[in-house]
C-alpha cells in the first residue's frame, strides 16, 4: 500500500521534469532561429501607390436601337412609358458622353455592362459608335458584358427574338477599341481582361455572366467560372510583383448593398460573394465599380490584417436618377468619387428626371403587387403596403437614403398586416443604408477611411 501511495507521485514528477525540459529546449531554438516568416509578411503587406488619374463610370444604359425594328416581338412587349425611354436611350448615351468628354484631363471611362438592352447586333454597334466619340478625344475606354448584352444560347431562335444576338466572339470584335485591342492579358475562358490605362494602374475587368443557359439568353444571376478565378489569382500575383495598383470592375455586386441583398435579391449579387470580396481585399483591390441593381449606392467591408474593399454601385443611365461618377485620385493616394447627372435632353419636352422618376416607381409598384398578390390581400391593402416598397426602392436607388418618420401603414386589416410585417424589415434595410456615404465622398486608400466631400 504505501508502495503504490509515493510511486504515483513520483513517476508524475520525472513526467513533468520531461514536458518541462522539452517546453525550455523548444523557447531556445525559437530565440536562436531569426524570423524570416515576420519579414515575408511585412513584404507581403507592403503598400502600393496609385497613381494620379482621372475616369468616369457609366452603368447600365441599355441602349435599345429601335429605327426600323418596331415590330420587334421584344420590343412590342414593352408598355408605352418603355418604348419611350427605349427611344431615347442612345440620346441618354450619347448625352452622357458629351458631358463626360467636355470635363478636364479625363484619362479613361468604366463601362461595367448591360450595354445594350436586348444584346442584338444593332443595338451593341450604335453603343460602339456612341463610345467611339472618346477614342476621337483621346479618352480610353473599358466595357465588360453585362446580362443584358447577350449572348447566343442553345434555344436561341430568330423567329422569337426577330434580332441577330451576338456571341461573345462578335461582341469583342464590335467593341475592339473599348479595351480588347488594349489589354495586356486577356482570359481565354470569359471575356475578362487587363488594360494599363495610366502608368502603374490596372483595371481588372471581370465577365461575371452566365452564358448558354437552357432558359434565357440573358440569365440574370452572375458567377465567375473557376477557371476565371485562377486567371485572376495569376493576375493578382503578377501585379503584386510589379508593383501596380489594381481597381477592379464587374457587372454584378461584390458585396450586399443592404441586409437582405442576398436573400431578396440573389440574381443582383455574384455568387459566393462572401469568399470573392474576401480574396479581392486580401490580394490588394480596394475598390470595385459594379452596375446591374441600378443604384447609387456605396458599401465597404472590413477583413483581417486591415484589408477592406469598397463596392461602388452606380445607377442605370436609362433609370432613375439617371447618374454617372467621377473618379479622380489625387497625389495623397486619396479617391475622390462624385456623381454627375443627366437632368435633361434637348429631344424630350417634359422634366426628364421627374419623367423617369415616375417611370421607376410605377415598375417597382408593379413589381411589389405581383410578388404580394399571391396572398390575396384586398386591393387597398396591396395598393398600401406596394407604395412603401416604391417608395423605399426609389429611396435606395437615389442613395444617402433618410428612413421616413415612420412605415406604419394605417387601416390594414389583420392579414395584411401579418404579410406586412415580413417586409417591413427588407423595407427598412434599404433605408438604414450601412455606411459610406453614396453621392460624393473621399477614401483613403491607404487606410481605408472615408468622408464626406464638400
């Protein structure tokens, strides 16, 4: 008995004087041994200077080419209030690019897709004849496909579209000299590519459309392929080990523009977003411009190691509140966006931007009464609970939105409150915008602070 009383402890000892000669000899070596892996990862972390620059971002104009197609079965599904701004989108382009062109020193423009509204031959060559006024200025010019630009799919059929959509092939041929004839490195399986429009600056153009879908020639969710990814991981290190400084661009949204981007509006964000925008901050993109939802709309997001990412949104030229940005990044390594407007068109008698305000909002209403209606509520309850859903939209689509005194909606009977109360919160995250600001605000692209411009 008392054997087995102080063996125990003992064999317990000899037990620690071993982990703790082990844990001693382990502090030595590491004491020993310099850290190349610390000055790897300062190496890795080190900053890269933009260069000083000037450019514009035009999203979404949806050019329609209707002289001579107005039979078009796609063009006779529109309503009237369509067809007119159908009729008036080339003029809304062209517009934009006079006054783009009329500002100083400006060294290049962003195009981040849908281009044209159909993706028909017609159309996308009067948008390269529009985009051609800048080549003959000197201004540079990078256009990506958005998923309105086509392409040909496996059900394609003339006699239904009546218009010829072009293939990927003929959409780099049309717009050769809007950044294909430019770039430096080109993605064999998408239309993505790299241009250097100012020394020490590349612009990462990424096609995040889905092509060839058994159901739709324009496929309205977005995805990069795998193979694409790659290209971009190989394109990253490559910039990295040249010291360039990358902005990147794409039709679909990098991040969610508010709390329940994902889940209202999947087909508006690229897939596997968390992870995309993830490796883009860790791989030294600090800013994306986007298009696709149609709103003057700014979000950033934070990461490890003090990474962040800025996703510039910016509205549809053809849609309320018909805006364009001005991007300029100064000698303090400092982004300075602003938002410029198309208020009126010479060819258009009425206040254009009320015109289209109201276009907007009656589309959006119309799009609420249909996902709603399915609850059969009465007809006052869904003209009520429509109205706030327009409202907040067109709130979202302007930017710096201001949540209203309150979204109660009086004299609901009870099931239409029920049906209420599961949108009101989407309603309310379109108003309680997360920061930035989204008109006109500075970031620093070192640190990632921003502010408000004057």
């Amino acid at each position: 008995m008392l054997k087995i009383k102080y063996s125990l402890p003992f064999s317990q000892f000899k037990l620690l004087l071993g982990v703790i000669t082990i844990f001693s000899l382990l502090i030595i070596i590491e004491l020993c041994i310099p850290p190349p892996v610390h000055g790897q990862s300062l190496n890795k972390n080190k900053y890269i200077f933009y260069p000083e620059t000037k450019f514009a971002v035009i999203a979404d104009p949806h050019v329609f080419e209707v002289e001579g197609n107005i039979n078009n079965p796609i063009y006779l599904k529109y309503g009237v209030e369509d067809r007119t701004l159908l009729k008036l989108s080339a003029v809304i382009l062209e517009k934009a690019v006079d006054d783009i062109i009329k500002k100083d020193d400006i060294d290049f423009v962003i195009l981040p897709g849908d281009l044209t509204d159909s993706g028909d031959m017609k159309s996308h060559q009067v948008v390269a004849e529009i985009l051609g006024k800048f080549k003959k200025t000197g201004i540079q010019v990078y256009i990506i496909p958005g998923n309105h630009d086509g392409f040909k799919t496996k059900d394609y059929d003339i006699n239904k579209i009546s218009r010829e959509i072009v293939t990927p092939e003929e959409f780099t041929k049309i717009y050769n000299d809007c950044g294909y004839s430019s770039a430096i490195y080109k993605d064999n399986k998408s239309l993505s590519y790299v241009a250097e429009p100012v020394k020490g600056l590349w612009l990462l153009m990424v096609d995040s459309c889905i092509y060839n879908s058994p159901d739709n020639y324009r496929v309205c969710n977005g995805r990069l392929r795998t193979s694409t990814l790659v290209w971009i991981d190989d394109i990253l290190k490559k910039a990295k080990e040249q010291n360039k400084a990358v902005i990147g661009s794409l039709h679909h949204s990098l991040l969610e523009h508010y709390k329940g981007h994902q889940r209202f509006f999947s087909n508006y964000i690229v897939d596997d977003f968390e992870e995309l925008s993830n490796q883009f901050a860790a791989q030294n993109i600090k800013v994306v411009f986007t298009g696709h939802h149609h709103a003057q709309d700014i979000v950033k997001k934070e990461f490890e190691n003090n990474k962040f990412i800025y996703d510039i949104e910016t509205s549809s030229l053809i849609g309320y509140p018909n805006a364009y940005r001005m991007i300029q990044i100064n000698k303090n390594n400092e982004m300075e966006i602003r938002s410029e407007y198309i208020r009126e068109l010479t060819s258009f008698k009425e206040n254009f931007s009320s015109y289209t305000k109201n276009y907007v909002r009656v589309k959006v209403k119309q799009v609420a009464e249909d996902k709603i209606k399915k609850f059969y509520l009465s007809l006052h309850d869904l003209d009520k609970i429509s109205d706030k859903a327009a409202d907040a939209m067109i709130a979202h689509y302007q930017g710096n939105e201001k949540i209203p005194d309150t979204l109660k909606i009086k004299n609901l009977d009870l099931w239409s409150i029920f049906i209420y109360g599961f949108y009101k919160n989407l309603l309310t995250s379109l108003y309680e915008d997360p920061p930035p600001a989204d008109l006109n605000i500075k970031i620093d692209l070192r640190t990632g602070s921003w502010s408000n411009l004057d």
